[in-house]
C-alpha cells in the first residue's frame, strides 16, 4: 500500500512524516527524488539545464538548486516548465515504488498539484491554518519566499477533495503525535 502525504508550505508534513518514521513506517520524501533527479547524470539534467541555461550550474557543473529556485520561483511559467521537466520523472519514481509488506508513504507537498494522488492508495493531508504554516515556515525559508511559494500551491479546499484522511496540525507537537497514534490505529484496522 503507498500513501501520499500533502499539506501546503509549512504544515507539518514532515514532522508528521517523522513520527511515523520513528513508529517504523518507510518514508519517501518527493522533494528529494527530484534533488537526485537534478545530478549530474540523472534524468532530469540534461533537460533542466536545456531549459534554463548553464548559468544555473555551479562551478563543478552540478544544478545549484537555489539558484533554480530563484528563477522558478520568481516567474510562474518557468515554475510550469521546470514542473512539466521534473514531475512526470517523480511520477515514474513514485508508480514503481512497491513494498507488499508496509504500507510506503509519499511526502510531497504537490502530491495533487502534480497529479501523483492518482498513483497512491490514499492521501493524507496535513492542515494547519494559514498564519500557523507561514510563521512556521519563515523560521527556515524566510517570509518573503514562503509567501512566493505559497502562491503556487492549491489552496485547502481543492486538496481536501482528493483527502482520504486529515491530520489536523494546529495545536502542539504533543498533539501531532497523538494524531499519528490515531492514524496509525486506524490505518492497522484497514490493513
């Protein structure tokens, strides 16, 4: 069974992601197949660096990444072309996943943006409040770029109807992880 984890820019997504880590659970994190897709030698160089230019490289020759976030952030049609690159390689990544032992959870914050809900069993989305994940958020990415990215996420009300189930992140750490406890029962009934 393969579940999708999704929640806009500072949720909990990955702290959720972590408590279930800790209870034993395989995690695959979205963001890092598309960092290994973007090394040298991986499928997606070649067509990022044909699409935005060498001047996204780093000395060595490797993608430096925020650099590219720079570009793609800043300009919603470069965003759509470095999506329309990377995502259907995610997507395979995602589709040839298989563990018939434990059910395998996909984290990815555009689990329904780029249409991967489709190749999971369920999806869980993690929501906090706006003012929560923003404040959350800018302890590590700064306002001014959690505000950009989150323009480009689909709002709570398009995620919730592709949402199997809800993790609710608007209180305590403490009260994330009795909602995982809860999950996890819930999930063990339907397994």
């Amino acid at each position: 069974m393969i579940l999708g984890i999704t929640g806009n820019i500072g949720a909990g997504k990955t702290t959720f992601s972590k408590f279930l880590k800790f209870y034993g659970f395989k995690i695959i994190n979205a963001d890092e197949i598309g960092k290994k897709l973007l090394q040298k030698g991986e499928a997606g160089y070649e067509p990022v660096v044909e699409a935005f230019g060498k001047e996204i490289l780093d000395k060595i020759g490797e993608i430096d990444k925020r650099k590219l976030a720079g570009i793609v952030f800043s300009d919603h049609h470069k965003l759509k072309l470095l999506n329309s690159i990377i995502h259907p390689l995610i997507g395979e990544s995602i589709r040839n996943i298989k563990d018939n032992k434990l059910p395998v959870f996909i984290e990815a914050a555009l689990l329904v943006e780029a249409g991967w809900h489709k190749n999971v069993d369920a999806v869980i989305t993690v929501f906090a409040y706006k003012g929560q994940r923003i404040l959350r958020a800018a302890k590590r990415f700064g306002i001014k770029e959690v505000l950009k990215r989150e323009r480009f996420q689909l709002p709570y009300k398009e995620k919730l109807k592709h949402t199997d189930f809800l993790i609710c992140n608007t209180s305590s750490l403490l009260k994330l992880k009795e909602e995982t406890e809860v999950f996890i029962k819930t999930l063990d009934k339907l397994l």
